[in-house]
C-alpha cells in the first residue's frame, strides 16, 4: 500500500542469531545499527527527528504506530535520525487535522529502512534480557539468506566507543531568538545533537540562544559574552567527546552557569571527574518515573540514553570544581539521573525537561537554570 510505503518481505536479524520476519516498511533496501526500544505511547515523530538516536534501529513498543501522520510542526531537528524502524501495526490511513502525510510515506522519502507485521513486544523482551546489541534490516533486492545479513551485522561497530557528534551538530552559529516582552539573557548551546524543543523552552523564558558548533573553543565562548552555557543531548559514547569535556572544564573554572542535558549532562559528569558506563539496554520512551532528592517529588519523564554516570547517591563528593551530589534518581532501577554543583553554577539532568512528546513534569529546571543566568563569569 503506498501510503505505508515499502512493499514485499523483509527480515530483521539480531547480532545474537534471532530472526525476525515481516513486510517492508519505510523504504527498500538494508540497514544497520543499535537496536533499542521506544516504552512511549506518543511521540514517534519526535523520536525518529531526535539526533540522540542517530545510528540506532528504534523498536516501537506500542502496537500501533502512526495513527496521527506526520506533520510540519512537531521535528526536533532536520531531519529524521534512526538508522531503521520497527513496528508492529502501522496505521493504514493517518487521522489527524496537522497530518500532512503518511508515516511510511515519510520514512521511505526520508531513505529509512523499516520493518512491519512483527512481534515487537518479542523483540523488547529480547532485549531487556539480552541487553540492546546490533541488528540488521533487509528488504527487497538487498533480501539475501538470514546467515549472510547476521555476518554483516556482527561486522557493524558497536556503540560502546562510538564518536557520533561530528555527525549531528551545526555546521554553524544560528541564533534563536528571546520570546518578545521577556528580560533578555543570551545562552550559548554547544550542539552536541540538540533538540528544537530545548531551545524553545529557553526562549519562551527570555533567553536568545546561540546554537554553536561542538567544537567550540572557549575562547569562542567568552567572545559571545553569554550568562550561561547549555550543553545538549547528543548520540554516542560520552566517553569519546573529550573536547566537550576541556570546554565544560574552563567553563566550570570561570564559573560560567552550565546546565547539561542527557549527553550534556553525562559531559558535565565527566567533566567533574565522574566515569560513564553503558547500560544494558539503556532508557527511552516518555514514562520514566524520577525522584528528585531534594523535595522528594517524583516525576514522570522522558528519556533517550544508552550510557550513564556513576557517582555515589546520598554522598556529598568533592571535586576539582568544589562539592557535587547526585540531585535525581531513576526508581525504576536506582540509575543516576542528576548532578547538581553546590560551589559552582551548574547542573545537570539525564533526562529530557523540555519533554517531546510529553510529560511536562521536568520544565521547571529550565527556570532553575534561567535563575543562574548571569550569576556566574560570562556577562557578569
């Protein structure tokens, strides 16, 4: 059918030897990358254009995928980043006042390999035992036997180790501009992978944003003057961007306001001198449950990472950057989710405040951040 886009059978073969077959969907062709899942009910569109799951076949937990189309307003970025799609059931016919065309029509004319009519739930659960592992689609002249796509998959690299954000940042400085009538501060936003909803937030609360290059020197920093430093969500192994570390170093000495978001954050983490490692299968979907250890709230919130930071919760840790304790905690199992500086201004938290496609829970901590403008080393 056309508006899926794709036609005839595909396969789906896991690095572990586990075959998946279905139809096609998306476009023609094979692809490969990490497989992961997606928990959320809502928020595919922003999922598929979020830079964070650049190189990553994305598994959608939910049974029916596409009901509401694609439309013009709701992307994260430039264009769609999953390196591969799976679905169970894709919406024959969209059904929505914004839709603007069909899902598979879009990642077919996006050159998205996918896969339909399989048992996602099967796949997740594979997953969470096995661990997220390398996977391979295939579909249409690209079909072969399930053992030679199994071998080109076992030959992809593995995230673990992988340098991606040269892939997704700016090619160069574009500025977002405050909301109107807001007292005006001016943040500049390392784009490490950055999410349009992120620079939204910190406009809508005064601030103009300058989105610039990962790799930014800080000397290119001061020259802006900002009130504060934001460092973005990104893809990859934190453990490979070491010149997003030295930046968030000189800016900590400076004590310039640094607020990190989930590749930000787990930067500031080892900026401070704190490791990452990789989780089993890693956090994504729109219904992670955080407590906040400071006012013992907890949130319901969106997430999209594969690594995370070790440091000791309930200790109060000294660093090269003064005294750190770890604000957030994930309660589905006991994950680091936040940092917060106690001698400089900065933060930073693993999950995603600006929350597309929702829950709104976590919006509060851009008006934390926007409280430390202009507190620290830049314009003051």
């Amino acid at each position: 059918m056309k508006t899926l886009g794709g036609y005839g059978s595909a396969l789906l073969v896991l690095e572990d030897g586990r075959i998946f077959p279905g139809r096609s969907f998306g476009a023609v062709g094979q692809t490969f990358g990490e497989g992961v899942f997606f928990t959320g009910m809502t928020g595919y569109q922003e999922a598929l254009t979020d830079p964070s799951y650049h190189r990553q076949v994305v598994v959608m937990t939910a049974p029916h995928v596409g009901n509401t189309g694609i439309n013009d307003e709701d992307s994260e970025s430039r264009r769609i980043w999953v390196a591969g799609y799976v679905v169970r059931e894709p919406a024959r016919i969209p059904s929505n006042w914004r839709s603007r065309r069909g899902l598979g029509e879009e990642l077919a004319r996006s050159g998205v390999v996918g896969i339909a009519g399989v048992d996602t739930r099967a796949i997740t659960r594979h997953l969470r035992e096995r661990g997220a592992m390398r996977v391979g689609i295939a579909s249409g002249a690209a079909l072969t036997g399930p053992g030679a796509l199994i071998e080109r998959v076992r030959a992809q690299p593995p995230m673990a180790g992988a340098d991606l954000t040269a892939e997704v940042t700016t090619a160069e400085t574009r500025t977002v501009p405050a909301a109107p009538r807001t007292r005006e501060f001016l943040v500049a936003a390392v784009d490490l992978g950055i999410k349009t909803s992120i620079t939204r937030e910190l406009a809508e609360r005064g601030a103009a944003v300058r989105v610039v290059p990962a790799t930014v020197t800080i000397d290119e920093i001061l020259e802006l003057a900002p009130d504060g430093v934001f460092l973005s969500n990104g893809p990859g192994d934190p453990a490979t961007a070491e010149h997003a570390v030295t930046l968030t170093r000189a800016l900590l000495d400076r004590r310039i306001p640094v607020f990190g978001i989930c590749f930000g954050h787990q930067i500031l983490a080892r900026a401070l001198g704190f490791r990452t490692y990789k989780l089993a299968y890693g956090h994504r979907g729109v219904n992670q449950p955080v407590l906040d250890r400071a006012s013992g709230r907890v949130e319901v919130t969106a997430h999209n990472h594969g690594f995370a930071v070790a440091a000791p919760v309930g200790e109060i840790v000294p660093t090269p950057f003064g005294r750190v304790e770890v604000s957030h905690v994930c309660l589905n199992d006991d994950v680091v989710e936040g940092l917060r500086c106690l001698d400089v201004p900065a933060f930073g938290v693993q999950y995603h405040p600006e929350a597309a496609a929702g829950p709104h829970d976590a919006a509060h901590l851009f008006d934390r951040f926007v409280s430390l403008l202009g507190t620290g080393g830049g314009r003051a």
